[in-house]
C-alpha cells in the first residue's frame, strides 16, 4: 500500500467522522466536541470551496449537502482508481 492510498484513506476515515459527529449536538470541551473541530480544521479546506458552489440539502439534513457528497464520492473514486 502506497503512502498516497493511506492518505486517501485516513482523509477518508477523518471525512466520515465529520460527517456523523455533525448530526449530534455536542456539548462544549468534551471529546467527541473536540473529535468534530479537529476533523472539521482537516476537512474544511476540501469541502468550503464546493459548499460555496453547491448549496446544502434543505430540511433534516442539515450539516450535510451536496458538497459532501461529491467529496465522498471523489474520495470513494480516488481510492479505487489509485489503491
């Protein structure tokens, strides 16, 4: 395995744990609360330059949208295509 499938993948572990701890409230300085700013400083960078093209779900799905999506697919696409 190549440094670049486990960086893939990493990203990708960091990118689902963003995604499930958005949809809990989180008490503040508690370590899921600082699990989610850690993983959310490391994604950012990815998903705010396609969340301003791409505007989020309405409704329940608050937190998540169609930028995360495309970043878990292109995540998903990469891992198979390179690893």
């Amino acid at each position: 395995m190549t440094i670049l499938c486990i960086a893939i993948r990493a990203f990708t572990f960091i990118f689902l744990l963003r995604m499930v701890l958005s949809f809990f409230p989180l008490k503040e300085r508690t370590l899921a609360a600082t699990a989610r700013e850690l993983s959310m400083a490391a994604t950012d960078p990815v998903v705010l330059p396609l969340r301003r093209l791409l505007p989020p779900l309405p409704g329940v799905l608050a937190g998540f949208g169609i930028a995360e999506l495309m970043v878990l697919i292109g995540l998903q696409l990469l891992d198979a295509i390179l690893c």
